[in-house]
C-alpha cells in the first residue's frame, strides 16, 4: 500500500515535504506517490471531477491524502471516505463526493476529534496526514473518527461539460468520460467546433482535436503546440456536443 | 531518521536527482524528502531566516542537506552542525547561522578533507550529499571533518524584518517569528498597513491581512488572489511595525 | 538498484506519479528517483545528448525509464538497451542512440508484445513501466521482448553543437563534451565570443563565459543572472568554436 497525495500545495513548494515528514514520522516505510500537487488552485468541483477520473488509475487497496481547500481554518468538516477499495482522507467540501457518488461498496467517517496543536492554516499537515497514515497502517477506524452515512457536501457525478486541468504541454482535460462516445461527435468550446482524432499522429497539423485520454476524459488537444494558449482554454471553461446531448 | 533536502537546485531541475542518486548510494534505504528545493535563489540570509522556521516542523533526528550556495567553487568552507538534535550539512556562508545562534544544544565541525573528484559547480552533489549520508547512517563524525567552535559566517539570530519567501499561492512570508504577538499591531509595508486576521476566511475579500503561518512565521495573505502580486512584495523588501519596535 | 525517470512528462504535472503507482505495483520497494522529468518537449535529439551525458553521473547497475516521445501512438517500436551497465527503456526513436552510440559492451531489446489495455496516449505508464520494473527485478529478459543488433533509429555519438538545456538559472548546456578542451577557446554563439572561466566566482560581473559543467558538458553562464535570457539562448540554438573545428 502507499500513500498518494492529490493536492494544489503546489509542487515545488515547501507544502508537500512538510507532509511528507509527517507521514514519515506515523507511517514509516511507506511510499508516498506525488500523484498530483498542482490541482486546479482554490477549485473544488474541477478537482473533483479530476480526482474521480485519476484515482480509478490507481490499483486498489491504497491511501490518497487530498487537499483543495479554499474554507481551511473555518467550519467546514473534514472526512474519510472508503470507496470501492481504495481510501480518502480530506476536507468535506465537495472533492470526494464525485467519486462517492460513482461508486458501488462505500463507506464515510467524519473526524471527531482536532489535534490540539492543529496551525489552522495547514491541516493538511497537522490533521489529514496523520489519519491517512493511520489508515495506511490499518489503526483505522479509530477513536477520533464516527461513521456517517454519506458526505456532508455532495457534488452531483454526473459528467461536468466545462476544462477541468490544463497540463503542461497545454492540453485540456475535460470533465466528460469518454468510454464509448461515436467518434463523429463535433465537441463546441469557444464556438469552435473540434472533431476527433484517436491519436496526436493522426491529427492534422495545426488542428484542434478531442480524444479520450489516459485517464478516460475527453481531452482537447494540438499536435506540437499548446491547445490552451492556442484556443483560450482555461479550467472553467465551459463546453458541449455540437450534436446534441451526450 | 529521514534526509531532507533544502536547496536552491530548482524543484523541476536535473540538479536533485543526483543528489539523491548519491544518497541512495552511500545511505540506501533511507527516505529523502524534498522539503524545499526552491530556497530564495542565492540568497543566503532569506534563507538561512525560512530554513530556521521551517526545520523546527521537522522531528529531531533528521537530518538536512542544505545549499544555497552564490560562492560555490569559491573559498567558502564546508559545515556540518547538530542543533537541538537535528543536523545539518552545507556551505559554511550564513545558511546555517541563523538556527544556530537560536539552538541550545550545538556542536560544529568543518570539512577538512574534499573528494578529488568533486565538480567545481556541484559540491552539493560530490561534497555535501557524501557528508549527509554518513550523518544519517552513523558514520560521523568521521575523518573528513573536524569539531570547531562555531561556523565561520555567523548572522544574527533575531528576527528579520523583510520577505524572506513567497509561496506560489503569492503569500508572503517575512522573517519575524509570531510567538506572542499582539493582533492589534499593523504591519507596514511599501507604505501600506496591514491589520491582523486569524485566518483566510475571517478577512474581508479584497483586504490584505498577516497571522502567524503554520511554520510560525508573521504572513502576508489575500484571500483568492496573491498578495505578492496585488501589493508589489518579493524577496528582501522591508517592512516594519507600524506601531514601533517589535 | 533504483528506478530513474528521465522524461517530458512535466515535473509538476500528473503524469509522473501515475508512473510512479505501476512501478510500485511491478516494483515494489524499488526507490524511484526524477532524474528529469522536464526534459526538453518533444525534442528528441537535444533530450539524447543531454541523457547521455546525465546517465553518466549514476552509479552503473540502475536502471532508466526514459520518454521523450513526439510519436507516441504510432509506428515507432519500443527498446530496451543495456550500455555499460546501466539499462534503459523507452521508445525507440533516437532518444537512447546517443548513449548507445558512445557506449563499449551494450545489448539491445525490441519490445514484440504490448498489453492489449495501454493508453495510446500514454505509454509511458502503461508499457516501458512495467518493462522498466521486470528489469529492475531481474525478470528480464523475458517473452514480451526479443533481441535485436542495435536500435532502429541511430542518431550520431558525436558531440552536437547546440543548445541541449537551459537549467532554472538560466545556464545553458550545450552537447559538447568538455573533456580535454584547451581553455583559450572561444565559443562563438548569437555572434557573441565567450571565454573561459574555471568558476562563477571567477569569472567578471556581467561577463558571459564557459565551462565545463557537473556533468561534463560544455555551459554557458553568466554571473547572478540567467545567461539564457541575457543571451537569447534557446534549445536548438547552434554554436561553434571561434577557433574552428574542436
């Protein structure tokens, strides 16, 4: 088992390692994997949708520590949840309802019980890293948690047609899966409209195509140049099916 | 008993894998964490001021590799230093200076004896990160070194009152500790003053804030924008009490 | 034995950690180091040299992922290549030819079977890891692979006369080795004449100059300052020896 961390602590800042030293310290000698450390800053709904689609890459039986958090230090709960064999520690703001909401065998635990000395700017650090390392090491469920029936916020799972992740060559990863989508389908964004390609080297150069990419989303993309700066793509952005509903 | 790193190597760079290609050679097994790989870039004094902070969230029995570095291939002397029982290898030019003249329990030895082979511009790599291994397996103090008072460089310990660190979300980190502090106090900076807030969500929208940080650091914040952008702040710039000396 | 990434997957981007999970499932326990993860985009010649030259740096015996891959998802085959010691696997388009070029005792594998269920988009993940790990384990070679004289796609050993990498502070290297050069060269760039310098500290404020760096290659670099910038020095950029051929 290792420990995965979906946050946008950013990953050249000095965020990441102070958690890493904590999982370190209550989970010795187990991997912990910068799954991603740059998701969509502040945005807790494109980061949903991201996490959904990028955990299910992940061999069941692991820990993802996940953290886009806008509310830190106010009101909002934080959680565990349990999703068809893989576990989730982070805030209860929205960000693992979409993979609540698409699962099957499931289970949630709000925390209890705050560290005392808990900086109430950083809980990633002080109070979700030191359960998703109890959960690594099976001292989980424990005295400072309580089952509940679901999440306290809950996002719909349904697709979400708006550019949920920018990566670094400048393609836009979209919030619609895109298992068994006709390929004669036109994606509009930008009152453009973008036709299929299965692969960059099919595509025509210079010319905008969506196709399903590696963690099964529709993704918009430009062979050698960056489709984002090109199209003026953001996360946000809205887009649809030319042809209708999906 | 971990090996952290805190350099300005670059976090996206090809300089920290090979140092850590090296510790695994000569300490395999032992975890490395990064905790900061983008120190303020060849400044010694910001840096030796946020590496003072930010150790102290780190468990005793660690042990650091340190560079931040301006005068490397030059005359500038070796060091290792165990503070309050963490230690510390790097360039003996201030770095390590600050956390020492704040520790208790210290002892210092120089590097006396130097690879043959080491690059002239990468003595983190062939010099320092040697050193680091042998400190974390046990192998030290060893024949390379010898004890000495105090490192050569020494800068003050007390506060510093400028910008030591921004984060990539554009908060600002200053060099004044927030132990105790007043919450009526106003910070002064580029002519502006800046009130207090306990947390992101208590502060206004739109309305420059500090509170002490989660490495326990006085922080200049935004709520959803960065600071540093809005208010014009980066490394080194000034700032003060507004209501006189700390 | 470590695992090595060397790629363009982006060193803050989510395409290194989902790496990271299949060598942990095929590896486990195997430490896995970022050499570079932001080697130059989809540039294979540059990104051959500058690989040549880092993998020298690493103890023989370890094993190296490599992708530097404009054509995923076409007709280009997958390698595997044992030079010196060190293993590499990746595609088969140039990208390990520089090394193998300049390697002495070296084998060479074609990958013949592919995993029915690999993103076509992201066969870094889904077929060099899991290569990458049966090497490391030692179960290599194994039916999935078959041997073959020498890679498909050869590019010339010899030193390039180019730009390779611009590093975070603006350093540029180029793909000359710097082995046994006379130090009264000039290198000529952007009609610009640089010199020598041993060291930073040696050489005059404000002053480009060359040397050779950590990794034995020759770098252009300036004082405090990004010579890239301050040059206009890119990837690709050619160059030469004012003094003719070297």
């Amino acid at each position: 088992m290792a420990l995965l961390l979906f946050t946008d602590f950013g990953a050249s800042d000095l965020y990441v390692g102070q958690v890493e030293a904590v999982l370190d310290r209550y989970a010795p000698g187990v991997r912990v994997i910068n799954l991603l450390n740059e998701a969509p800053c502040f945005n807790v709904k494109a980061s949903a949708h991201l996490l959904a689609a990028l955990s299910k890459q992940v061999p069941r039986g692991h820990v993802f520590l996940t953290v886009v958090d806008p509310g830190v230090g106010g009101t909002r709960e934080g959680l565990v949840v349990r999703v068809d064999g893989r576990s989730y520690v982070g805030p209860d703001n929205g960000l693992l309802s979409v993979l609540w909401a698409r699962g099957t065998v499931k289970s949630a635990w709000r925390i209890t019980t705050w560290p005392t000395e808990a900086a109430i700017s950083f809980q990633g650090r002080d109070v979700f890293a030191p359960i998703a390392a109890a959960v690594v090491t099976g001292e989980f469920p424990n005295e400072n948690v309580k089952q509940i029936p679901a999440p306290g916020i809950l996002l719909p799972g349904e697709d979400l047609a708006e550019i949920v992740y920018v990566d670094h060559y400048g393609n836009a990863f979209t919030g619609l899966r895109g298992e068994a989508l006709a390929t004669d389908r036109l994606l509009r964004v930008r009152r453009m409209e973008i036709p299929h390609a299965r692969v960059f080297s099919e595509a025509p150069p210079g010319q905008a195509f969506w196709f399903v990419n590696s963690i099964g989303l529709v993704e918009i993309a430009m062979p050698g140049v960056s489709a984002a700066r090109m199209l003026g793509l953001r996360v946000g952005q809205p887009l649809e099916w030319a042809s209708g509903i999906s």
